[in-house]
C-alpha cells in the first residue's frame, strides 16, 4: 500500500512532558508492527492550529519504512479533503466514526455503513421526548441535511436541505451517520441518555466533551469494525496495529488494537480504554510515540 505522508526522516526529540515510557513492550511490539492508526482532532490536531511539521516528519518516516498511516475520523470526506491538501494525505481514511471509507486517491467513497430509514427515525423518536429542545442532522453520502434546530458552526451555508425531520428522509437519502444536538446539555450527559434510549438501536459516542452533541452510527459500526475491515484487506490484524485516540468516538479502536496510546490530555474513558498514554496533542504526543516506536525497530 503507497505511504499516506511525504518521505521524510526522523530525529527522536526529548519527552515535553512526564509520560511513563515502555520501551521493553515497545520494543517487543515494533517486531511485528505493521500499521499506525489515528485519530485526527484532538490527537495530532490542536485545537485552531495544523498538523505540526514534526508530526509530519514522523507520519513520513513511517510511510517511507513500509508502514502505512491510516486516519480514523469522525469528521465526514468533506472535511478531510482539505487537510488532505494542506499535509498529503494519500490512500484510504476512515471517515464518519466508521461509517465511510473515502480514498483520497480516487475521490470516491470505497466503503459505507447506512442505517436504515427506519432505524433513523425511531431514534428521533426516542429521543425527543428524553432530550427536550434536540436537534438532529443527517450525515448521508449524498449531503449534509439538518433541522432549523440543529445549529450549525462549520457547515453553515453547505447543507443539502434544511428542513423538519420528515423532509430530510423524504428521497430515504443512506444516511451514514445521524448527529444531535440539545443546548445547555453537555455531550457527556447526551451519551448517558442516547446510550440508555437508543443503544440498542444505534452506536452512539461523542467526540467533543466540551460540546452538545452527540453522533450515531448504524448498529455495531465504529472506528474500530472499519478499520478492522481496511486493515484485513492488507492482510494485518489487530496484533500488527498501533492506534492513537482521545476522546469517545476512539474507545472501540483504542481498545481493538495490538498497542494504543490515548493522548494525556484526552478524554477520562479514552485514557481507561488504551494501553498506554502518550503525551498531550499540543506536545506531539503521537509524533513522540512513533519517534520511538521506529528507532526501536
């Protein structure tokens, strides 16, 4: 598979911060390593600011040593594209928390979990009453479709229709991904509710703590179950992947993993869900780990 990043080198740098180290697992890991998984806001991506070069120069390193990057997001192809740009990106990324695979190469969308119409609006229906003032958007492969009550903050003027619920489904778009959001309720506080109203329905997380809003996909579709799927079409298995994560929507993948770091800095779960820490997003956490990682191979 072609490398994701530029070909570059990698000069180790000193830990920014006091994360504990496991070079012997570490080490013992590098010997059948084979894939490097993350996640993208939050882990390599500091809030207002862009991939930072040493960041780059790692994800390189590892292209150019046979080992490919594969980015795990819960943002839609949309806004990937122009990140993809700006730090080239090639190959395959794992969009929408699992519910799309978007080749960068082609353009196109080479894989999709839909959730049936059906499935969409009971989960609607459930929640309305247990989360009053909700509004939901629909992530589908043909756009992005919300209610008035859905506010918007990066997608305002690029949605397909605006509308009540009814006429979002009314051409049973495949919807990827349904998002809710209910003001003055924390993500945190969402999740308790959807994953008690609606867990049996959908698989929801979040991905934001300091947010309303909270992201559902079909039943049993995660960053993890996709990436399994990408991963097995390159015939590497969980043993052979490393994965990096910060926040809810990375617990699955954090978890699937042979070796995984959650970022210091991230979310109380995605810590509990990883085998290991690395060091804050803002301090190159995930460039420190793969530094190592490849001067130990």
């Amino acid at each position: 598979m072609p490398g994701y990043w530029h070909d570059g080198e990698v000069t180790p740098e000193p830990l920014a911060s006091a994360v504990d180290v496991d070079t012997a697992g570490e080490e013992s890991f590098t010997a059948g390593w084979k894939l490097v998984a993350t996640d993208l806001d939050g882990t390599v991506i500091p809030r207002d600011l862009p991939v930072s070069a040493r960041t780059l120069r790692a994800f390189a390193a590892c292209a150019a040593a046979g080992i490919p990057v594969v980015p795990v997001t819960g943002r839609p192809p949309r806004w990937v594209t122009p990140l993809a740009a700006e730090a080239g990106l090639r190959g395959q990324v794992v969009c929408a928390n699992g519910a799309v695979v978007y080749d960068l190469d082609t353009d196109t969308v080479v894989r999709q979990h839909a959730m049936a119409v059906d499935v969409v609006r009971e989960v609607a229906a459930r929640l309305r009453p247990a989360l009053p003032g909700i509004g939901f958007a629909l992530e589908a492969v043909v756009g992005f479709r919300r209610e008035e009550a859905y506010a918007t903050r990066f997608d305002t003027g690029l949605e397909q229709r605006i509308g009540g619920f009814d006429e979002l489904l009314v051409d049973a778009p495949p919807v990827v991904k349904v998002l809710a959001k209910c003001p003055g309720t924390s993500s945190d506080e969402m999740l308790a509710v959807a994953l008690r109203e609606v867990g049996d329905l959908v698989n929801v997380t979040h991905s934001n703590a300091a947010d309303s809003l909270i992201e559902m996909m079909g039943a049993g579709v995660s960053k993890a179950s996709t990436l399994a799927e990408v991963a097995a079409e390159l015939g590497i298995g969980a043993e052979g992947v490393v994965a990096f994560g910060d926040m809810p929507n990375d617990l699955e993948m954090l978890r699937w993993a042979g070796r995984s770091y959650a970022m210091a800095d991230g979310h109380p779960e995605a810590v509990a869900a990883a085998t290991h820490v690395a060091a804050a997003c803002g301090e190159d956490g995930v460039a420190q780990v793969l530094e190592r990682l490849l001067t130990l191979r």
